[in-house]
C-alpha cells in the first residue's frame, strides 16, 4: 500500500492525494498490476474519497493507472510501447544538446553536472544499508536533475518537463529491472568527459548506449507489459 508520506507546505488535499499516490507508483510501492482500494488510500493518507478519485483520474490521463468499470482501478503495467516512445523524443533532443554543448558548455552548469555525479556516487555507496526501492527512487531524481542540467544550459527547461513527465514509465523500468546503477554513473561520467573534450563524435552512440540498453536489456526479460 502506499506509504505515508509528509505534505508539503500549503498543500492541498487533492495535490497531497495526488502526489502521494504518483510517488508510491513510480517507486514501485504501488506494483505494476495492483489494486488501488479506495478504502486504504483514504485510510492510509487519512483525506476524504473525493481527493483520491481525482487522483486516479489524473494518473488514469498520464497512463500510470487503469481504470476498469465496475471493477476496479489498477496500477497500470510497464508499457514497452510507452517507453519506447518517450526515449526515442528524449534522445533525439538531447543529443542536440549535447552536440551544441560540445560547442558551448558554461562552467556554471558543467560544475551542476560535476555534482550531481558526486551526489550519485554519494547515493551508491549507501547502496548496501539502503531499500532498494527508497534507492532507486532517490537515484531516479538524481537522473532526472543530471539530464535537466543539459536542458536548461539551453534554455529548454520546460522541454526537460515534457520529456519527465513522459519518461515515467521508464524508469519505472529501471526501478522494476534493477538496472546497475554503476553503470549509469559511468556513462553519465563519459557524457561530461565527451563535453569537456569537444567530441561531437562521439554524443550519439554514448547517449544510445545510455537510454536505449536497459530497454534492451528489459525486453530481453520481460513481455511488452509487466504485472
């Protein structure tokens, strides 16, 4: 069931239904395939029904929950469909990006690159005394604020959101496969390295490498969907 978890100042039931009930799916506290019992959820995040309709209505649009009629309401499988498409946009903007960046990068946001690295190799090292779920989520943000950095050099911030936003379902993935950190951090490393270096070069295979393999890796396991 979903955990419990601290509202943000001024926060509202509905966005605290909301937000909690996102967390605990793109964490894997809520699996792929399990049933959202309205009766715990209001329970369990101590708010009304209502907020927590809404939220599954939310959640039902962003393909993170499936609603069947007369049924119930599941948390949706991991879509291979869905994640192949959200990489595809991701990698066909960044490594634009990171040409240019080759080009021009500011000391500012290759220092931002340089310690959010530290952080997820910080992270790791706790790897051993951490649930894995609570450390996957933590290097998932990590991830996503690494990638966020090459996107607002360019002042496509609001581009990195869509991409975010679409990109749930994959590190749904990375969560629920339990893809080697290490070797995230090492390309991440090779992505600063082609940077500093200037080897356009070298951006399309190293970004491939990094978003397309544990797709790779995921079919090579599993069926398109995942309960």
């Amino acid at each position: 069931m979903v955990k419990m978890v601290s509202r943000l100042s001024g926060e509202n039931n509905n966005s605290y239904a909301y937000r909690a009930i996102k967390e605990g799916i793109v964490s894997l506290n809520l699996l792929p395939g399990q049933l959202l019992s309205l009766g715990e959820l209001t329970e369990a995040l101590n708010v009304s029904s209502t907020p927590i309709k809404i939220a599954i209505w939310k959640l039902q649009q962003e393909h993170l929950v499936d609603v069947i009629p007369q049924v119930g309401s599941y948390v949706s499988r991991i879509n291979l469909e869905l994640v192949e498409e959200a990489a595809y946009m991701w990698f066909d903007l960044e490594k634009e990006y990171l040409k240019s960046a080759c080009h021009s990068f500011s000391k500012e946001h290759m220092n931002q690159l340089k310690m959010n690295l530290i952080l997820q190799e910080t992270l790791l090292g706790q790897k051993d005394i951490m649930n894995q779920k609570e450390l996957a989520r933590k290097f998932n943000e990590l991830d996503d604020q690494f990638h966020s950095i090459i996107f607002h050099a360019h002042h496509r911030t609001n581009t990195w959101k869509a991409i975010s936003h679409m990109t749930l379902d994959y590190h749904r993935m990375i969560s629920f496969s339990q893809h080697p950190f290490e070797q995230m951090i090492a390309e991440h490393k090779e992505i600063i390295s082609i940077i500093e270096n200037k080897e356009i070069e070298r951006v399309e295979r190293a970004l491939e490498k990094h978003i397309f393999k544990p797709i790779d890796d995921w079919r090579n396991v599993y069926k398109e969907e995942v309960c």
